[in-house]
C-alpha cells in the first residue's frame, strides 16, 4: 500500500470507529448506571413548564455499582407535578429523558455542607441519585 493511501485510511478508520467507541462507552454508562432501567420506570413527561438547572453533576446507581457518574453534564427541570432528568445532548444517546413523579421521590441524607450530598430513592426503582445537597434542596423545596 502506497503512503498517499495511509492518510485517507486512518482518517476514515477514526471517523467510523471513534463514534462507534463513543456511542459504545455512553451505551455502557446508560445501562449500566441504571439510566435505562429509570427511564423505562419513569418515560418522559413534557416539560413546557420545567425551570431548569444546567450542568449539573449526579451518580446514578443501585448501590456499589455507581457507573452512572454524570460530571457537570445533567440537567435537571422542575414543574408542579415532576422532576425531569435529561443529559446534554452529546450524551443523549442511550439516555432519553426521564421524568419522575415528585410524589416518588425520597431524599435520604442532609449535611449541613455544599461539599455534603444526598440521595434521592424513587418509588418504582432500586435505583438511587446521588447530587449536591445544594441542588437536593432546590428540587424538594423549591417554588422556583
């Protein structure tokens, strides 16, 4: 193979495998995590409504296993009747947006530190979300 072609094939190979390896690890994290197990407990509501908070940062899991770390990329709404979950969007995949009665949701955990954090339980799901305090207090208090 002549060395004009090596170019070209390693630009193609990385334009196919890179998105398949991407799309594979965000898979990986969505189901693992417990995202997808969430978001078929809890399918998407509108969320017309919602007052959001951007860039946020959450661990999904259900217990020891917490392969959902969610580093500044989730995304949390509030309206009178749910709390909407959903990620940015090059992350989306694997990761439809969730929106949970706010009559399932338990808090569980309530330092008195912004470095302190609390988990939140749902009613039809083993699986928990761990998030700020800060942001604990704003999704189960809050009239924003």
């Amino acid at each position: 193979m002549s060395d004009a072609f090596v170019l070209p094939l390693v630009i193609a190979g990385f334009l196919i495998v890179f998105p398949l390896f991407w799309c594979g690890v965000v898979g990986f994290i969505a189901y693992t995590g417990g995202w997808q197990s969430l978001a078929a407990t809890y399918p998407a509501q509108p969320s017309g409504a919602a007052v959001w908070k951007h860039m946020t940062s959450g661990i999904l899991g259900t217990g020891f296993l917490n392969f959902g770390q969610y580093s500044s990329i989730l995304s949390v709404g509030k309206d009178a009747r749910y709390i909407h979950l959903k990620v940015m969007p090059l992350f989306s995949i694997f990761h439809p947006q969730i929106s949970i009665p706010v009559s399932d949701i338990s808090r569980h955990g309530r330092g008195d530190s912004i470095f302190t954090t609390s988990y939140l339980s749902f009613a039809d799901s083993t699986v928990k979300l761990r998030i700020s305090n800060k942001l604990a207090n704003w999704v189960m208090y809050s009239n924003e």
